[in-house]
C-alpha cells in the first residue's frame, strides 16, 4: 500500500511537472521526459537542450527527478537485428 501511495505522488509530482514546464512554454522537461522513455537518443536530447556532455544531461535527468533513460526503440531494434543475424535465426 506504501508502495502504491509512493507511486502515485511521484507521478502526480511528473505530471504537474510536466504541465506547469509546457504552460510556460518549456520544452526542456519534454525533451528530457522524451528521452527517458526512449524516444530520443543522448545526442538528440543533448542537442535541443543545449548541453554538451553526458554528465550534464544526467544531470538535467536527475533534478527533474525522471529515470534513467533506456534505449531509444530505433537502437533497441537495431541490436535485436544484430543478434538475430549473429545467431543466424
């Protein structure tokens, strides 16, 4: 039950978050909620924020309080296509 409550006000926390930056016209959070879940690589997201190291996009992630980051689905897709062709299946 703990667990759920922690849960719930971590995404309350994620959602106005993310609502208050886009009002204001931030893209910043967005960028980095995008690559979050994946949907943009580190270079991508580096990029439209502005920064030009890893440790300052990890950084980023961690004062807005988002996950680490798993691979964006285009590289996840092409290290499945890989191993498949290794493997020969």
């Amino acid at each position: 039950m703990l667990v759920n409550a922690l849960f719930r006000a971590e995404l309350g926390y994620l959602v106005d978050t993310f609502e208050a930056a886009e009002a204001g016209g931030n893209r910043n959070y967005s960028v980095l909620v995008e690559f979050a879940i994946g949907r943009v690589d580190a270079s991508e997201a580096m990029e439209s924020l502005g920064v030009d190291s890893d440790e300052d996009l990890f950084l980023l992630m961690a004062r807005a309080r988002l996950p680490i980051p798993r691979l964006a689905d285009n590289r996840t897709d092409a290290m499945v296509e890989e191993l498949v062709r290794i493997h020969g299946r």
